[in-house]
C-alpha cells in the first residue's frame, strides 16, 4: 500500500451543522430539530495544524485496519510513532503505509491483509517514519 501526498492544507474550513442524535443504518428520521451546535471537519480532525497532512491511500495491504483504496489519511508528525500505530514511511525511498511492529531492536512493518507480507526493516535498509495515520475519510460515491 503506498500514498500520494496532496499538497498543504488550506485555512479557514466550512462549519457544517451537528445534530444531537445517533442516525441509525435504518429508517431516517428529520434532523433539523436536532441540530446542536456548528463544527468544521477541519477542527475535529486536527488538520489545520502545521504538523498535520493528508494523503491519498493506494492498495489494498491496510484493509484489516479498515484502511482501504481511494482512502484521504490524515497523518500527524507531532506523535512519535509507537508499537502498533499505522504509519506513512519511506522504505528505501518507496513510500508505504504499514503497521508499526518493534520486537526488541527489529523493526517490521505489517501488512492488514493475509495476502501481503510483512517488511521487515534489515540492516542496510533506510527507513523514515513521516507519521501516524490518526484518521481517514472515505467517499461512498
């Protein structure tokens, strides 16, 4: 699975209406009497903040993460990437997105789908951690 970066991210986002009730997967029901309060995408999901970028998710390796094609992840270079965080890293120059594994002082990036390896991090390997994937947006259109 790999990335294409999409450039800065502009300021001054939409404030879009919240309704203060769970929409069920079932029959709708009118939610303009609900609306609580006003809240711009931006802001819930950080990325105005100068450490914080978005790229598009190629392949199909991050599907067990819920991560799939066509995906918008948006990556914060302010957390230091840890055990278990889904990470956008430079492998050898090749850009990928990957679980982060440390068995000791081994490092191996896992793939979230049984049909791709793991990437084990080998000694002459030059890795770069660009950051931890803290979201995605996915159309259904």
């Amino acid at each position: 699975m790999s990335f294409s970066i999409l450039g800065p991210i502009s300021a001054g986002g939409v404030k879009l209406p919240v309704c203060s009730f769970r929409v069920p997967a079932g029959f709708p029901s009118p939610a303009a009497d609900h609306i609580e309060q006003h809240l711009s995408l931006d802001e819930v999901l950080n990325i105005r903040a100068p450490h914080v970028y978005l790229v598009a998710i190629t392949g199909e390796s991050m599907q067990g993460a819920g991560i799939f094609e066509g995906d918008l992840a948006v990556v914060d270079r302010s957390i230091e990437p840890a055990h278990g965080h889904v990470v956008v890293a430079l492998l050898n120059n090749e850009p990928i997105c990957k679980r982060l594994c440390k068995r000791g002082n081994d490092i191996v990036l896992l793939s979230e789908n049984s049909r791709y390896p793991a990437r084990y991090v080998l000694e002459g390997d030059e890795l770069s951690i660009w950051g931890v994937i803290t979201s995605t947006v996915r159309s259904h259109v």
